[in-house]
C-alpha cells in the first residue's frame, strides 16, 4: 500500500468514526467469502457499517479522532479487524450474538458504547443486553404515561359513578315534593289561623 492509499484509506476510516457514537471492532478472520458477505448484508439491513481495516490505519484514524481518547481499544487491534459503526448501541453486539450461534466467529475485540469502553469478547453478552436508546425512550414513555392513564382512566369513570348516583338519586327526589305537597298547604294554614286572629 504507497503512502497515498494510506492517507486515504486513514480519511476513510475517520469519516466513518466522526461523530460514531458506537464504534465495535470485531475479528472476522475464519469467515469464508460466503459467510463474510452473509455477514455484511445482515449487518446491511440492521443499518450498521462493517469496514475490514488495517489495524495501524484504524489506529492511526482514531488518534486523529477530536473529543474521543479510543487509547484504550488499541491493545485488542491483533489480527483481522472488522470496524462497525452503528446508531443503536447493542446491535453490533446482537449480529455477532447471532451469527456466533452457528460459528466460532466473529469475536468482539472491542467496543466504545455510550461513553464507556469495553475490551475483550467476555463482554458480548453485556453489550447485547445494552437498552438502545431508542428502547430506553419508549420505556421512559411508557413508565410517565401509566400514572397519567391511571388518572385518565378515573377521570373517565367517575362521570359513570355521578350520572348513576344521580339517577339513584332522581327518583327519591320527585318522590320527596310529592311527599311534602300536602303537608305544605298543611303548613300554610296553619300559618293563616293565627294571622286571622
């Protein structure tokens, strides 16, 4: 590789990396070409970017990186190397979950998720079960609206429970001035006899 096609193979890799929130390096090495491209179009349809890299140019690509100190990956950059570049922090972790069900690899080497760094394919597991941010939303959601349709539903039922005491109500009310109508006049002569006197 001349010196150019390194700068531009460096540009590449830091492209893919600027502003990655989830950056995986996993090893595909043992993969045949079937399974290799199997394993691209899977990642493909799960929005992730797979790009097999040099390990000195992703290095050299990620010290170049502002903001991120990816120092800590550099010790697990042996080998085949396999950049992937996803929105959802687990799903990396889920596709080599998933493909490792019928083959050895390919192995986490390691990953940078949500700030924090993970090195070494004993963390897998973790990463998997890693809430996207996407379900953490939906969860956070879905935590807020349960008391909100609580009330909802009380304010629903409670005009239910008044209409009824009403109408429970209504009918002992036309009986009560039914009741008193003769008493009234009852009580109105009484009245008049001592205003006659």
């Amino acid at each position: 590789m001349t010196k150019d096609q390194k700068v531009v193979a460096i540009q590449e890799i830091k492209d893919l990396l600027q502003d990655a929130k989830v950056v995986y390096v996993a090893d595909l090495e043992g993969l045949n070409a079937a399974k290799s491209s199997d394993f691209r179009r899977q990642a493909f349809k799960q929005n992730i970017k797979v790009k097999v890299v040099k390990n000195t140019l992703l290095q050299k690509a990620m010290e170049q990186i502002e903001g991120v100190d990816y120092s800590e990956m550099f010790q697990s950059f042996k080998g085949n190397s396999a950049l992937m570049i996803s929105e959802t922090a687990n799903a990396p972790a889920k596709l080599i979950q998933g493909f490792r069900k019928k083959e050895e690899k390919p192995a986490l080497k390691s990953a940078f998720v949500q700030e924090t760094f993970y090195v070494g394919d004993n963390n897998l597991d973790m990463l998997a079960n890693i809430k996207s941010r996407e379900e953490m939303i939906g969860e956070i959601i879905g935590l807020l609206q349960s008391p909100i349709q609580r009330v909802v539903s009380a304010l629903q039922n409670k005009p239910e429970t008044v209409e009824a005491k009403a109408e429970e109500a209504a009918p002992a009310v036309e009986e009560t001035p039914a009741a008193e109508a003769p008493e009234a006049p009852a009580a109105e002569s009484t009245d008049e006899t001592p205003a006659a006197e």
